[in-house]
C-alpha cells in the first residue's frame, strides 16, 4: 500500500480513535493505521494466539513499540555493550476488534512494516506465518479467518528475541513499526502492486512505464477496467489511461503500460517534485478500488570519470549512515523524529542517506522522497557467514530472495532510491562462495528493478575482493582504507566509485584533548598503549578516530579532492545505540555520529555545514574554562569569508586563512578566563562574529522547544533542549546538574537523554543529568487539542518552563 494513502487514512483513524472499523466506504479501499490498543505481555506464555487466552492482566499499550528500550543497561546482557547492553527476550502481542458485517464481502490484509524479530501471527487461533527478518515488511491475507458484526476478532503476536546476540548494534524488539489494516473490495491492486519507472527523460518529455498487479479474490473470473491517471503536484492529471482485462477467480495479473509526460518537472534534491499516479479498479461497473503511488521523474548517472550526476548536473554525493533506532525513543519508530533528524541533516548540507545495514521504515523513504535525500538502501549485513552467534546467517538459506524481493517491491517506486546495496562488508567478499551468492542476488534484484545501480559496501580493498572481481557489481563501493583512496581508481578500473561508509571519528559531545592536532586511533585492546581515554570519553576536535577509519576532516579531504568519486556516505549521521567502539562497560552507545544520542550536534556538525552548504558558517571550539591550563587550542569552522580573527579578552591571537585543503583554522592560545571571540571578515568587512565566555556556577535553566506547537495526532514531538547556565546566559560547559521534568496532563515524556555513551540513567523516566552543560526531553503530545507547559528543575537553580501549544 503506498503511505501517501495510509496518511490520508491515519488521520481519519485517529480522529475516530475507533477499535472497531468502519466498511470501505462505498466499496472504496481503506487503510487504517493498526496501531492502537494492543496489549502486551512480556515473556512467553502458553496459548496467548488462542483467541479465549485471558489477556485481562497484560499492559495496555499503542504501537509502535520497543520493550528493549524500556528496560535497564546490564553488562551481562546478552545482546552485550555491542547490542547496546539491553535485554531482549520474548514478547507477545494481542489486539482484540469487531469488523462490521457489511465487510463480509471484502478483501481484508494485515501488513507489518517490521518486528523484530522471529514474529509469528494468529487471527483467531489460525496460524498465518512466521519472518525471522526484523527489518522486512509484510503481509497476510486474513478474510477466510475473520468474523463479522458483534463476534470479536483476535490477532496475536509473538515476537521472539530471545537468542542473542543476533545484531552488531541494537535492535530493539517488538512491533516496532506501523502496523495497517486494509479493506478493500475482492478486486484490487495487490500489495505492493504498483511498478513504476521513468527510463526515459527529457526537459521535453518523459516516459513513465507502469506495471499494475490486480488480484481477484473472488470466486469468479472478473473483468476489470483499471484506469491510471498520472497527477502533479497540485492534483491536475497529466496523462490517463484505460485498461479492460480479465482476471481469474483467485489470481492475479498484471497490466502494463506507458505514458508520455510532458514538460515533466524533475525530483531533485533541491526541488523534490513529486507526481502521484492513482489507480481506479472497477469490476462489473462497481466495486471501486482507489489505489495511489507517489512517484518522481528523474535521471541520474554515475560516470568513471565524473561521478555521479543527477538531471545532468553534477552532484557529489554527500551522504550519512544511519541505524533505525532513534536514540531514547528506541526503535519505536516515529515521524517526527525521523523528519527531525533529516531537518538537521539537511541543515548540514547531507543530501544521502544510507540505510545501513537493512531495510528501513518506509516512512524513512517517504521523507526522503519529500525532502529531497538520495537514499543507497540496503538490504543485509549477513549472507550466509555469521557476524555474531545468532544473526541472518541462521535465516540466509531459507529467506534470503524473499527479504529482498520484499524489500524491492516495497520500495522501489521511491525517487529517492539510487543505489540498491546488497550487503554490508559481508565475509563472502574473501570466500569461493562470494561470486555465486552476489550473481544470485543481482539476479533478483534485476527481475524487479533494472534502472538502479547495484553495489554492496566493501571492506576488502584489495585486488582479491571476490565481490568486485565477479564483475556483478555496478559500482565499486568501498568501505574506509582512507589511506589507500587516493589511488583506488587504479585498483578497480573501469567502474564508477562511490565511499560507501568512511570516516568512523569517534567524538564525546564536548570534551576535548589537547593537543588538537594530534591524531589518535584508539587500539581497540583496553590495556593496549594508547587506548581509548580511562574515562571512556573521546575529544571532539575531530582528532579520534577507529583504527580502520580516518577523521571527518581527512575522509572528507579525499573525497572531495577526486571528481570520480561520487561521494561518500560518513559512518554515522546520528550516533546510536550499541558498538561502543571501544566495547568497554559502561559504554553502550556509539561515538561516531555527527549529532549525539540526544540530536545534539557535535562541533564537527559544523565544519561539514562550511563545506557542504553555501551558509555563512562560524563556529568556535572548545568551551573557554580552562582553568589550571596554560595554553588553549582554539579551532574555527568557517565560510564565505577571507579569513578570521581570534581575540582574547579584546587583544588579537592573529588571522587565520584556510590554506591549501585545510578545513578549519586554530590558534594556541594562553589560557586567560574572561572573553574569546572570532570575528570572520570578506574583503575587509564583518561577516559573522562568534563569542564564548568563561562561564560561572550554574545557575538557571533554558528550555529551547525545537517546535512550540504540536498536532494532535497523538504522535507529534517537541524536542526540548535544556542548558545549564550561569547567571549571565553563558553555557556552563561541565555542567553535570541533575534536571527533573513536570509536565501537565496533555502531553507525555516519550525519552530524555544527554548523550553520553557511559550513562546509565533510563531514558523512560522524568530526569536527566546534563551532560557538558546540556540534555534533551522529548514531549509527545496527546491526541486532544490544548497546551502542554514543560517545566523543569534542579537543585539550586532557577526552574524554567516552555509551554506547547496543541493543536
Ligand atoms: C564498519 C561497519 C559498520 C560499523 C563501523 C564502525 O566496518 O560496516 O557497521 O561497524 O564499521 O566503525
């Protein structure tokens, strides 16, 4: 189903709150969100997908739902520090709901957009599958088994987690995606049923060739009239078409056929122009089915010599890795949170998203579609050699072609989409079955999709890569060896190429060793010379960085320098739950992210801002309270301007210019306690000026909402930052204060945070410690209209309060 429709609809499902569902209207398709009043148990338990099981006892709760997240960091859990050091487990789900009796003649599906992981179904005690995958998406056909008017349906769940570990990062368990219901008549568009493509485009012209499945589930053969009309943006059709077939009782066909646009508006990143074909199915003159998918035109071409261009227009790939989960909030997955994290990405300059290492939630893809990110989407991480004891390998052999198919019918008609990566730094790249397992999976990916480039992302850089050597790959994609990419295009020629994961800098948001320009690789050996800080903190001044990796600036450095590179995709964007990196107790939460756990920005944020976007960027670092220290090394990221003047305390440290490649400016300063400023000039004149003072004792609080009002959707988030500051407004940059959280009726704490990667502290509770003078509450609101007013406290400071508007 495409989520353009399921949004129409889950504002409708939302607004009549209902657990019992109303007829397709009019014999129309519907879609309703599935989400809520579940009820859940953790553990196992006998006969819970028996519809007469007593579920009175279990927690009543909505989806989407992580208990990993819940729950408390333990250095003996079994997922271990890598997984993020929180239990998994077993869990069951239940939902009980009446289907009015003018449904009886329809068509009805679940569909799951992910649980991980193991799930099994029952409607009504009948058994309908089982997907290992916690990261596919699918559906079950459930009519036969349901019941009409006042007989109650029941549908279980039961998630199993329970072996572990089964993943190098966390996971979260449970429905931690949307679930849907649809109803639609017996004759309709089938799952995923729509196939679109654009392969030829023009300023002039475009052709947009569709492929359309219609499914009968009737118990005769239909003649069906299927009509496509092709809309733009603002709903005007641009192109239609009329097709008669017959469909046999129980089966499906396809239809095909071919439009001409013209004048088309393309997808771009810059101008995400979006079209939506809606597809009309009538069977015997009634019985409509309205199905509608979002769609772009668009072109684009990864050259060997000058990388990747898009419309025709070079464009470098400037891209982040990212995990699903979503720091505090788990892997629940949640709109808002993931349009946040693409608002700040954006704002970065990012224009790509790798999906890494799975399947990601399509909401995921859709905001892409709409804000305008190239997306590598990925399907595994494991073929059939394990990473850890209990992961895909299991499963490889039985599921493999099906989770990816699912995943190329799922997303295929996303513009967004230019890459299909097929795996992760899978060991086959090394092994005799690499070659036959890469040509299978081209193969399938081929049968459904033949218009993008497909890769997987290399770790062996060298010539005896078997990945690379089976001549299956359309790109060669590699995976850090910074070192070695100057001359890379010599080691594969002939294919265009493309930094499918660099970087791995490891940064604690505000902490900072000097001296600055001293690069460390931590071994990753705890007692090895030179391993990571006692204290498990790694220096924000981009000076960090995995053994295998290279800093943001060095990695960048390379990129940017060779037209032939199409980009790079920097490991992370975010930082994530699990691979610590080093693995060492407490820490349990990853380094490498750009922005922090909490969505906090790390300075390094903001030399990629100066690089990648055409902003006027200013930012100075470290914090100016040093007390006890005699020299300072100060850095500044800037752009659009010739260069920038450092004071301290009034009196010049001197001007600085970028020189050759470099990437920021510094000084050594004396320490001094009082005023640093940077004043960035062009042609003589002030462009931006940026100052930080030593701060005193905390001393109150300041709440900054990213967003003041709110949907009532039940859903919608504030993202509250809080700082700690002293009395005259300065960050104080070591603030550790303990912070409470109030909130009135209206709204709930989803998740707080600080980013640190050794904390401790719950994430589903109402206190954060500040962390380097900062920490995050996530508001959620209810689903009814009002003000929220967060207020929040500690010890000897001034309280604060924000308040949210409902709406
Ligand atoms: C890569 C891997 C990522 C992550 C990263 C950490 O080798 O593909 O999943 O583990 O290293 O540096």
């Amino acid at each position: 189903m495409t989520t353009l429709l399921k949004r129409c609809i889950l504002a409708a499902d939302l607004l009549l709150g209902m657990n019992s569902l109303h007829a397709a209207d009019g014999g129309h398709r519907g879609t309703v969100l599935f989400d809520r009043d579940w009820k859940f148990h953790l553990g196992n338990e006998n006969n819970a997908q028996d519809p007469a099981y007593n579920d009175a006892g279990w927690r009543k709760l909505d989806l989407p739902h992580d208990w990993s997240i819940e729950g408390a960091f333990s250095k003996d859990a079994p997922a271990t520090t890598g997984g993020g050091a929180l239990p998994g487990g077993i869990g069951w789900y239940r939902k009980t709901f009446t289907l009015p009796a003018a449904d009886q003649d329809k068509s009805i599906a679940i569909d799951f957009d992910g649980v991980y992981m193991n799930s099994e179904v029952w409607i009504n005690g009948h058994y309908l599958g089982k997907r290992p995958y916690g990261y596919s998406s699918f559906e079950y056909l459930i009519t036969p088994y349901l019941h009409y008017g006042a007989t109650p349906n029941v549908m279980a769940v039961k998630v199993n987690n329970d072996q572990q570990p089964n993943s190098r990062w966390y996971s979260g368990s449970g429905i931690y995606r949307h679930v849907w219901l649809t109803i639609a008549p017996k004759v309709h568009v089938g799952h995923w049923g729509t196939h679109i493509a654009t392969p030829e485009v023009s300023t002039q012209q475009a052709t947009v060739v569709m492929h359309t499945i219609l499914r009968n589930e009737d118990e005769q053969a239909k003649t069906v009239s299927l009509t496509t009309t092709l809309l733009d943006e603002s709903n005007k059709p641009v192109a239609a078409k009329t097709q008669q077939q017959q469909v046999p009782a129980g089966d499906s066909i396809t239809v095909s056929t071919t439009f001409t646009v013209k004048a088309p508006r393309l997808w771009s990143v810059d101008r995400p122009y979006r079209y939506t074909a809606q597809s009309v199915v009538t069977a015997a003159g009634q019985n409509a089915d309205t199905y509608k998918t979002p769609f772009g035109i668009r072109y684009f071409k990864f050259d060997v010599n000058k990388g990747f261009s898009l419309n025709g227009k070079p464009l470098k790939i400037l891209g982040v890795c990212n995990h699903h989960d979503l720091g505090s909030l788990g892997a629940a997955v949640n709109d808002r949170a993931l349009q946040r994290q693409l608002e700040l990405l954006k704002d970065m300059g990012c224009n790509a998203i790798r999906t890494s290492h799975n399947p990601p939630a399509p909401e995921l893809l859709d905001l892409c579609d709409k804000m305008g990110f190239i997306v590598m989407d990925e399907s595994f991480d494991i073929w059939k050699h394990a990473k850890t004891t209990y992961d895909y390998h299991l499963y490889w052999d039985e599921w493999h072609a099906r989770d990816l198919q699912d995943m190329l019918r799922r997303d295929r008609n996303h513009p967004s989409i230019i890459i299909w990566s097929v795996g992760n730094e899978v060991w086959e790249q090394g092994e005799d079955n690499g070659p036959g397992i890469i040509r299978e999976l081209r193969a399938l990916v081929r049968a459904m999709d033949t218009t993008r480039p497909i890769s997987t992302a290399n770790n062996g850089v060298d010539k005896g890569n078997k990945l690379i050597n089976s001549g299956a790959l359309d790109l060669t994609g590699t995976n850090y060896h910074e070192s070695m990419l100057d001359t890379i295009q010599q080691m594969f020629p002939g294919k265009p190429y493309i930094g499918t994961e660099n970087t791995s800098a490891l940064e604690t948001r505000g902490f900072y060793d000097m001296p600055a320009d001293s690069i460390r690789r931590w071994p990753l050996d705890k007692g090895a010379p030179g391993h990571m800080n006692e204290d498990l903190t790694c220096s924000a001044y981009d000076n960090v960085s995995a053994p295998w990796g290279a800093t943001h600036e060095e990695a960048w450095k390379i990129i940017k320098r060779h037209d032939y590179m199409s980009g790079m995709f920097v490991w992370t964007g975010f930082d994530y739950l699990g691979e610590p990196t080093p693995y060492d107790w407490p820490a349990h939460s990853s380094y490498f992210g750009i922005i922090d756990l909490a969505g906090i920005p790390k300075d390094v944020y903001y030399m990629y801002q100066s690089e990648w976007t055409n902003k006027t960027v200013l930012h100075l670092l470290p914090h100016w309270n040093w007390a006890g220290r005699d020299s300072v090394d100060v850095w500044a990221y800037y752009s659009n301007a010739d260069a920038v003047e450092l004071y301290v305390n009034g009196h010049s440290a001197g001007v600085r210019s970028k020189k050759g490649d470099e990437l920021h400016v510094s000084w050594k300063v004396a320490y001094q306690p009082g005023e640093l400023k940077a004043v960035s000039r062009k042609d003589g004149k002030v462009v931006r000026t940026e100052v930080i003072r030593t701060a005193g004792a905390p001393a109150k609080l300041v709440l900054v909402a990213d967003r003041n009002k709110l949907q009532a959707s039940g859903t919608d988030l504030s993202f509250v930052t809080v700082r700690v500051e002293d009395k005259d407004g300065n960050l104080v940059p070591d603030a550790d204060n303990l912070v409470h959280f109030s909130l009135t009726n209206n709204g709930f704490l989803a998740g707080v945070d600080n980013g640190n990667p050794v904390s401790l502290e719950p994430f589903k509770t109402s206190e954060r410690k500040a962390f380097h003078g900062k920490c995050m509450a996530i508001v959620q609101a209810r689903p009814q209209a009002g003000k929220i007013v967060l207020t929040a406290t500690a010890e000897g400071m001034a309280p604060a309060s924000v308040s949210l508007e409902v709406r």
